[in-house]
C-alpha cells in the first residue's frame, strides 16, 4: 500500500516472531505518515515522494521476527515473487525506492531504501543472497527449501502453478530511518 492508501499489503517472505496477540493487524496510516514526517524533516529531498507502507511476510509470526532481523542487523534482504506484486496491482520495487515496514501491530517501525535488484527464476538464488535475508542458518539450501514453502502457499492462493523458474525480485536495502538503527 502507498502511504495515504486504505488498503493493506504484505511484502511476503518466510518465517517470523507472533504480534501481542498473535494477530496480524491493519496497517496505522497515522504511525506511517508521523514516521515519513520525521524522516523527511531530516531528508528535505524526499518531500513529495509517496512510500510504500508495508510489512514483511504473510503472518504475525513472519512480520515481527523478520523485522527484527532488519532491526538488529542481520537482514539486508528480500525476495518477493513477481506474480504477488501483478495480484496486487503493486508495482515492483526500484533501486533507490524508499518503503516503511510496519509490525504485526501494523506500527511503522523503520524506512528501508532498495539499493539492488535482480529479477530471475527462484531457484537462481546464490549464497550470498540467502546469507544477506539472515532467516534460517543462511544458506542457500535453506533458503530455497523455506522460500519454496512459502511461494507454494502464496501461488496456491493466486491459483497459479508453481515451480523453481518463479519469477522473484531479489531485492537488496538499507535501513535509512530512524537513525538510532540505520546503516
């Protein structure tokens, strides 16, 4: 969703830590727009832009674990499959886009920028990839075997046939806002 939208979406990913109550909640436009303002007081040369708010994965579980991972450092990665991106009517990042990312209380909680992408099939990962998303123990066997559930679950749901060519964006960034945890 773009900031000031109503609807929601999740950027999906797999694996993560439950909200308070274990559920997914609607994302806080208000948390977003108070987020964007303090940013852009610091970075003027945003004024005007209009981020995507959103969180990562699919669950309560995926969004705060994955988050945490992003705020402590070890996640600098993301993979999200072309076809979720068409579903939802979403257009796919670009290098130098900034998005904020919600937690499972849909809180705006950081402003991530992409600084790389790489459209290719799924099972075209390398290791340093997998090690950059930080989910698991790093490898690329592991990620492929997590990522496969995962766009199993998503393809079945947009009713299209899954396999290892799935397109994906491997998306690279950097945590811009707030200072406390940037990069």
């Amino acid at each position: 969703m773009r900031l000031g939208s109503s609807a929601g979406r999740a950027r999906p990913l797999p694996m993560h830590r439950p909200g308070h109550d274990g559920a997914v909640h609607a994302l806080d436009d208000q948390s977003a727009a108070a987020m964007w303002a303090a940013f852009v007081g610091a970075h003027p040369e945003h004024a005007g832009e209009n981020p995507a708010f959103e969180r990562f994965g699919d669950s309560a579980e995926m969004a705060d674990e994955l988050l945490a991972l992003v705020l402590d450092g070890t996640k600098r990665a993301t993979a999200g499959a072309v076809v979720e991106f068409r579903a939802e009517d979403e257009p796919l990042p670009r290098i130098g886009g900034l998005w904020i990312v919600a937690d499972a209380q849909g809180t705006a909680r950081c402003v991530l920028r992409s600084t790389q992408l790489r459209i290719g099939p799924l099972d075209s990962v390398d290791e340093a990839f997998a090690s950059d998303e930080g989910e698991g123990d790093r490898t690329r066997p592991w990620w492929l075997e997590a990522h496969r559930d995962y766009f199993r679950g998503s393809c079945a749901r947009l009713g299209v046939e899954f396999s290892d060519r799935l397109e994906v964006v491997f998306e690279r960034f950097a945590v811009v806002w707030p200072e406390a945890v940037a990069d």
